[in-house]
C-alpha cells in the first residue's frame, strides 16, 4: 500500500511538473526534458527499492499472533505425526483395512407354554439375550481379505447355566471378480444367510428351516459363489462337514454340499431354488454303514418381492431322511410380510406350516405365526413390539424356541419387546 501511495504521489508530481515544460516549444529543448524525466524515473526506481527492502527486514508485529491463553479450547492444535498415526490421518500396520463392527439380539418377553395341559419350565418374564456378534474384517489386497464373527451363547431356553464364546464365522476369501469369490473356513451357507437378508426379521424369529432345525446359518467347508449378468443372477456352492459352525472336529468321512441360484428379472422380484445333499456330519470311518443308511436331502424355493415401502416372500422346503438314520419326509412353507406406514415406523407379520414327519405320523403338524411393530427411530437400531404362537400337535418339535408339543398336543405363547443393533 505504502509502495502503491508513492508511486502515485510521485506519478501526479512528475505529470503536473511537466505540464508547463511540455508547453513550450519543443525544439529548443527537447534534449533537456528527457534528462530531467530519466533523473526522476530514476529516482523513483530507487525509491521503491529501498522501501521494499525496509519491509523484508521489519519484524512481525506481537499483535499478529494470537497468545496461547486466548485461544479457543474447542480447537485443539493439530499434534505432530507419531508411531500411532501417519502423515495422511490412516492407522497404521495391520489396522489399516481392518474395520471392527457388531450386531445384538435382545428382547424381554412373557412366555406361557403348556406341553400336553402341563405349563413347562420356560413360563415366566425375563430378559434375554438370543445373538451377540462381533466380526473383525481385514482386507490384505484388492483380492484377498479374512474375517472372524464370534457369538455368545446363554443356556438352552434359560434351562441350564452354560454360557460360552464361540466362532460362528472364520474365513479367508478371495475375490476375484464380482462374478466368482472363493473361501475357506467357516462362512454363510447358500440358504439360510439369503432369506435372512430377505426377510429383514431375523432379530425376531429364525427363517423357517433354521427355526425348525432342517438347516444351519454357516458350516466349516469351502465357499464358492458370484453374481452374473451384472447382478441379473446370483450363485453359491458350499462343500462343508455338515455338522454346523459350533462343531469343529474331524470325525466325518463324507462331504456335504448345499447351492442355491437366484435371479431377478425386475427390479425388486427374487427368485431363488437351492438344495443341500449329505450325511450332517453323522458318518465316520469307524461306523458301519448300516448306522447311516440314507443322505439327507432337502429342497428350497423362494420367491420375493422388496420393492419400496413393501416387502413380501414365500418360502417352501422339502426335507428327505433328514435322520439319516431312517427314511420320513418334511415339508413346510412360511409367507412373510411387512409395510412401511412411515420412515420410522413398519408392521410385519409371519406364518409358518410344517408337515414334520410325513410319512412316520401323517398326522403331526406345526403351526407357528407372529406379528408386530418395528420402531427405526435411531439409527441401527430395532425396537418390536411382537406377539408369537406357537402349536405342534402330535409331536414333541424342536425349534429355535425349545421343543414345542408333546405326545398329544402343546402351544406356545410369547408377547413382549425385541430389539437389535448393530455398530
């Protein structure tokens, strides 16, 4: 500024004090004038120097930095890079492409079940938790990452005192490409991992071949799986032992496979077969093969439609000589729905029928059904108000709620607050 003002005062002197110079008679002395406007360019040249150089050597005034004492506490001052943390704010080593997360199940809930007009052990109002998951993810390389899920377990439907930390997924994967992955380890099975996503209330009720013991969630075993036609259809194929995730020993000398394949012709509509084949870890080389006769066998199908507020599905499944000790049939099929009336707030319903033992006892049947309110308010978190029957006739059944019925008949009620989260 100061350079600025000079530089124009002395423009203005130099123009007014060569006015009258300029008026005169150019010829007498032109030679004259041009001296004495190089003197003064000259000198002003000189000028401006010496004040930019004054200005580089002033010191900066006390004013301009702001005392330790007055600045704010809510913005501290960015710490130097140490072992802890790196230039560009990544964690550092292994932590980088590590993510850590969690999911809960927990409800407190009212039970009244009678097993064949005598109210069992289970009756009563308690809180409970059903799932506890932490997973650790790390990723090693665009293609190569592993993960590790552990659970917990309370009891057996609050009867008994055990209480345990178990893995329920451990795998490495590769991925390839969208269309093919590969793991090895513990990891989701085709089926009951695929209607979980459908039907979006697992913190609620198992799916229906989970919740009637014909399948499993995950198994030790190799995975393969993809999606097609960008995303148009979807695979997986599990070669596994066929004793589930909590059971990790080599004592079966058969392998056991399950699939599924799943297409979506509109956005919105799924449509999903799948199947498992194999002897449920029961066979070993030291049994005789007459004390595990027969394979198990089941079939899936399932179609569903998740479109906006709506989300509906029917499941269907067909189980052969699931004992594998024995030759039955099991059939059963759920239809399950549920409507956001808002963002926050969602009614859902569910039914369950089931021939468990179709050629044994034609006559044993299991129907189970449920309804409620769902709560999304916060973010990652469900709260259900929820109302559960359960009635086996003919047959004492076990399902993820204990062993429903008895030698005539039993039911089963259940009201009360289910909840999930997840981080």
């Amino acid at each position: 500024m100061k350079t600025a003002l000079l530089l124009g005062t002395m423009l203005g002197t130099l123009a007014l004090g060569s006015t009258p110079v300029l008026a005169q008679d150019a010829s007498s002395d032109t030679t004259a004038k041009i001296e004495a406007l190089e003197a003064q360019v000259q000198q002003l040249t000189q000028s401006i120097n010496e004040l930019k150089t004054a200005q580089a050597a002033a010191p900066v005034p006390a004013a301009a930095t702001e005392p330790a004492s007055t600045a704010s506490s809510s913005t501290p001052a960015t710490p130097a890079p140490t072992a802890a943390s790196s230039e560009d704010g990544k964690l550092p080593g292994w932590l980088e492409g590590t993510t850590i997360g969690g999911k809960g199940y927990l409800n407190l809930s009212t039970i009244h079940q009678v097993s064949d007009g005598t109210k069992t052990a289970t009756n009563g109002t308690q809180a409970e938790l059903k799932r506890f998951y932490i997973s650790v993810d790390h990723t090693f390389s665009d293609i190569f990452s592993a993960d590790l899920t552990t659970d917990v377990r309370y009891g057996s439907n609050g009867l008994t005192n055990d209480d345990s930390v178990y893995v329920k997924k451990a795998y490495l994967q590769a991925r390839f490409a969208p269309e093919l992955w590969v793991r090895l380890g513990a990891a989701d099975l085709p089926w009951v991992p695929y209607v979980e996503g459908v039907y979006n209330y697992r913190f609620v009720e198992n799916t229906l071949i989970d919740r009637t013991k014909y399948g499993t969630s995950a198994d030790w075993g190799v995975h393969v799986g993809g999606t097609l036609a960008h995303g148009l259809v979807g695979y997986q194929v599990s070669a596994v032992s066929g004793e589930g995730y909590k059971t990790l020993e080599r004592k079966t000398d058969t392998i056991d496979l399950e699939g599924r394949l799943d297409v979506h012709p509109i956005k919105g509509l799924a449509l999903a077969v799948g199947g498992y084949d194999g002897k449920l870890g029961k066979s070993n080389a030291t049994l005789a093969d007459s004390a595990t006769p027969y394979r198990a066998k089941r079939f899936d199908a399932l179609a569903s439609y998740v479109q906006g507020p709506v989300r509906v599905g029917v499941e269907y499944f067909s189980a052969w000589d699931w004992a594998v000790t024995s030759k039955d049939q099991t059939t059963g099929w759920s239809a399950f729905g549920s409507y956001a009336v808002s963002p926050k707030l969602a009614l859902f319903g569910r039914y369950d029928w089931v021939d468990p033992t179709r050629d044994s006892v034609p006559q044993a049947k299991e129907n189970y059904y449920d309804f409620g309110v769902d709560y999304t308010g916060v973010k990652n978190i469900d709260i259900a108000l929820v109302y559960k029957r359960d009635e086996a006739d003919d047959i004492a059944m076990a399902t993820s709620n204990g062993t429903i019925g008895g030698t005539d008949e039993g039911t089963y009620d259940e009201f009360g607050v289910w909840t999930q989260f997840k981080f």
